[in-house]
C-alpha cells in the first residue's frame, strides 16, 4: 500500500436510534445510524405485505399451486404413459 493516501481505520461504536450498540471498524469516529438489523421490521419478522390489487390471488388462480415436485411427479406420468410416448414420437 502507498503511505499516505488511504484514511485512518478506527475502532468505533455504532449506535442505533433504538438503543442498540456494537463495535465496528469505520473511516468516521462515530457511527449513528437510524435503524438496524434490531428494529428493521424486515429482519424482525413484523413487516407485513399489503397486496392492495390482488396479484397473489390472480397469480395463484391463474396457474394454480404449483411446486416444483408437482411438476416432477406430472412429467414423470407422462414418460410412463405410453400413450403419451408414442404421440409425441410421431410428431
């Protein structure tokens, strides 16, 4: 590394608004911040999602519940059928 172009590195502690603290490493001599991983409702488990025009609901009615086994298990039916084998052969 050239000398003299990086800025310092100091130990300093972070401070939530919520109250919570920890120690880190930063540029800055102190670090607040407005919210952490503590209070974020994402990371709480609090945030709830509003779907306002029914996106969920049209998506699910649409293409049903499907799952990744479900789509397994229908492909394999139709490799077993052989009704299914010989029409796709022919085309």
């Amino acid at each position: 590394m050239k000398l003299g172009i990086h800025p310092e590195y100091h130990e300093v502690e972070v401070h939530c608004a919520c109250g919570t603290t920890w120690k880190s490493r930063s540029t800055k001599k102190e670090v607040r911040l407005e919210i952490c991983s503590s209070c974020h409702p994402f990371f709480t488990g609090k945030q709830k999602l509003i779907d306002t025009e029914g996106r969920v609901e049209r998506f699910t009615k649409k293409y049903g519940a499907q799952t990744v086994a479900g789509l397994k298990e229908r492909l394999e039916k139709q490799r077993k059928s052989p009704g299914s084998a010989a029409s796709s052969e022919a085309s």
